[in-house]
C-alpha cells in the first residue's frame, strides 16, 4: 500500500481522530521542508520566509487581523525535526489516553482549545505586559501548547494513571503534567518566553475543560459543532440519526464503542450501557466504575 493511500485511509476513517491530528502535522512540516529544498535550489529561497508567515501566529495584532487563520494554523506547524518528533510523541501517549476515555471528539476538542488558549495568552501577554512588548511581532509555531493541554487534561481526568517511563520506570500522569508546567514556567525566563507562556495557556485549558466535563458542561460543543458542518458540507450523502424523545441526542462518541448502533451479540453489553459507563467515566473518572461495569466496558473494547 502506497503512502498516498496510507493517508486517504487514515482520513476515511472516523474513528482515527488521534491518528489523523498526527499526520496532518506530518504533512505540513514535510511540505515546508520540501518547498525549502526547492526553493533552495531554484536560488528563490527568500520566498521561503513569505510562506511561513501564513502558517506562524504573529504576536502583533496589525498582522494578526491580516492572517486570521494563524491563530489555529500554527498549531499544526513545525520547522524543526526535534521540535515536531517530542510534539507528536507525546500527542501519541498521552492522546491514545485521553481518547480511550472520553472518545475522539472530545480528544480534537482539547486539542484545539488548546491550541486557542495558547495563542489567546500568547497574544495578551506581549500586548499587555510590558516585560514582554519589547518583543511585539515575535512569531510562534508549533503543537506544544494543544499537547500540553491534552497532558494536562489526561493528568486531571486520571491523575494516578501510571506511565513507564524509559530509565526512570513507573511515573503517575499527574507528576508527568506537573513537570511539564514547572518546566514551562522556567522557560518563560528563556530564548523562547513566548511559546512557553502559550504552554501554560494550553495547561490550564486542559484542566478547565476536564473540571467542566465532569461538572456536566462540555466547553467543547462548539469545536463539534464546527466540525459536524464541516462534515456534512462534504458527506457525499445526509446523515442518519435516530433518537428517542426521552434521550438527549448523543454529541460525543465514545472511542472503544463509537459508530453506527447495533445489535449486541451475545454476552457483549448494549451501547446504551456503554454510553452509560462513559458519561461516568468523564464524570467520576475509571477508578469509579465497579467490576462489573469496567468487565462491560472491555467486552465493548473487543467489538
């Protein structure tokens, strides 16, 4: 199978909203890396500054007004290997967590909140604090700060899920979110204050919108809604609901039982079950569900 349908088949899917927020950070940082080499042999690499400046998010609103787009464009662009590599691993780990409990849309959700948190502190702290105006203009790309929300957000929803970390060994969440802020902070005192500041907007998204959830408001309706436009404009047909006046219709799929209802074959539990146990889940959190309902949950998984 070639990379080109590699791609469309990621795309297709529904349900692979972690995998496809990868490769469209994939696809741009490659894009730019082959229009630099181009332009670099065509002896037309002073263009090359031009096409960044539609990506990157300028902390000066007078180019900001110019380039609306950027406050949501630069979080999906990297110049540098390492800078995308750390970015897209840990959107890997800690988004495969965030989207086992609380689904795919949700997962974007955080993500580009996040992502809008960070430009919004971005931009008022270089405007607004006179510490940073000396600065006014700098630019800014990169995924860091809608993976930090996503870290944090995994960190709040499940603060004693434990990662295995690489010469260190077991490492619960909410340790990992706490040094990723601290090392946030050091940094605003670096070469790079800006997109550390956009970090702590990413992180307090992230905490935010889990406290939200699990007081039974949903901050990420609006990226949904946005999203389900988007989505029927290019739905090649209209699509199907079904719902019963005494259940609120569904805005958020889960991931492990996400896609069209059907019949449960027997021993698996029926969806309405499963949307049961999520709803507690985001909630309560996983430590909350009995044996039996965790055992549900797991069946649902295997479907």
């Amino acid at each position: 199978m070639s990379i080109v349908q590699d791609i469309r088949t990621a795309f297709s899917r529904r349900d692979n909203a972690l995998i496809q927020l990868i490769w469209l950070n994939v696809l741009v940082f490659a894009s730019l890396i082959l229009l630099k080499f181009i332009l670099k042999f065509s002896s037309a690499i002073g263009y090359y500054p031009m096409v960044v400046s539609q990506f990157q998010i300028s902390s000066a609103f007078p180019i900001l007004i110019r380039h609306p787009w950027t406050i949501l464009s630069y979080a999906f662009t990297h110049e540098e290997f390492f800078h995308i590599l750390f970015n897209m691993l840990n959107l890997y780990w800690f988004g495969q967590l965030v989207r086992e409990y609380l689904g795919d849309r949700r997962l974007v959700s955080i993500y580009i909140l996040g992502a809008l948190a960070g430009a919004v502190v971005f931009l008022l702290t270089y405007n607004f604090v006179p510490a940073f105006q000396e600065g006014l203009g700098t630019p800014m790309v990169g995924a860091s700060a809608a993976v930090t929300a996503i870290i944090v957000a995994g960190a709040t929803l499940l603060p004693d899920y434990t990662f295995m970390l690489i010469l260190i060994g077991p490492v619960k969440i909410k340790w990992i979110a706490a040094v990723v802020v601290l090392i946030s902070l050091a940094g605003v005192n670096g070469g790079n204050p800006g997109g550390e500041i956009a970090h702590l907007g990413g992180a307090l998204l992230g905490f935010v919108f889990i406290k939200q959830l699990q007081a039974g408001r949903d901050l990420g309706r609006p990226v949904q809604a946005v999203g389900n436009f988007f989505s029927n404009l290019t739905s090649s047909r209209p699509a199907m609901r079904v719902s019963s006046p005494s259940r609120r219709p569904e805005t958020v799929t889960a991931n492990a039982a996400s896609g069209p209802r059907k019949p449960a074959a027997p021993g698996q539990p029926l969806q309405d079950e499963i949307d049961t146990i999520l709803d507690k889940i985001s909630r309560s959190g996983y430590e909350s569900l009995s044996k039996e309902e965790k055992q549900k949950l797991f069946r649902a998984s295997q479907q």
